[in-house]
C-alpha cells in the first residue's frame, strides 16, 4: 500500500473523484501545510492557518500504479489556478503536493512535469514536504456519497468525477 497527500481545491471534489477508482483503498480529507495545531474547519476557510484542504489517498500500487494517481490528480483540478479552483477562493483551495520521502517528492516532480506538457504550462503546483496532517471533522469525510444531492457536489464534484471516469475508464471500480 502507498499513500499520497495532495490538495487541489475543495477536498470533497478529490475525494468523491478518487473513490471510483480500482485500488484505491481509502481516501482521508484532511488540513496540510500550515501553522496551527489541531485546526477546524472554519479557521482554516478564514485563511489564517495556512493550512490547504487536502485528501490522503490510499492505494494499491499492485493495482493502480502511482502514476495513474498523480495523474488523476491533475485531471481533477486546473493546476494553473492560484489559490483557487473555479469559484473557491483562498490559500486553502491552492494546488499542492506533500511528500513523505524523496522518492515521493520525485514522483511529485515527475508528475507535475508531465502535467506541465498536458496543460501547455503555467502549473503552479507545489510540492513540499509533508509535516503535520489533521484528519477533517467527520462530516467531510466521503461527504460526496453521504450528500449526493447537494448543491455544490452537483455543481462541482460531478463534473470532476466524469472527468475521472472519461480520463481513466481502465482504472475504475
């Protein structure tokens, strides 16, 4: 089993987007990359924590190569978009990539890479060593199977989750 945490926008969007994907074990929405012990929700949508919405997604590599995940991740967000994706406007919707060891981060490198070739430039992915991650309030977690029929997963969410299936129909569950 391989981990990898990432953030692209909204965490609900990356995990509903994971989750139809074979090998993909378990998907945890979660806080990255800030300054405050233990944040919630609110403090870190005020901006103030520094903190990224992310997901840590779980795979299966003998099933889903780690490749398959990182570029799932490019396809489910516009890595071009500075703290922001679409209408969510912040340092916690902002493209990022957090690395456990070296070999992660040359994945990361090599994925943002060929995301760079796919989206013709301008991606402004980070990647930066992992640090502290900080599970989400439950309600977040697979919040996308548990509200189907909320506004912002069918306004949002959906579009991404096709655009999963579509990029990577050999992958799915």
């Amino acid at each position: 089993m391989m981990s990898f945490v990432l953030g692209g926008g909204c965490f609900w969007c990356l995990d509903a987007a994971y989750r139809v994907l074979s090998g993909v074990t378990d998907v945890v929405s979660g806080y990255c990359g800030g300054h405050t012990d233990q944040p919630t929700y609110e403090q870190v949508c005020s901006g103030q924590t520094g903190h990224a919405e992310v997901v840590r997604v779980v795979f299966d590599d003998a099933v889903i190569p780690a490749d398959v995940i990182l570029d799932a991740f490019f396809t489910m967000h516009d890595p071009r978009q500075l703290n922001r994706q679409g209408n969510d406007v912040g340092t916690q919707y902002r493209s990022a990539m957090y690395f456990e060891d070296d070999a992660q981060r040359v994945m990361f490198e090599q994925a943002r890479a060929r995301a760079e070739e796919t989206w013709g430039g301008g991606v402004v992915t980070t990647i930066e060593p992992l640090g502290e991650f900080y599970d989400a309030e439950e309600y977040h977690q697979d919040f996308f199977a548990k509200n189907p029929g909320q506004g912002y997963c069918l306004a949002v969410a959906v579009p991404k989750v096709a655009k999963v299936r579509k990029g990577f129909a050999a992958y799915l569950a």
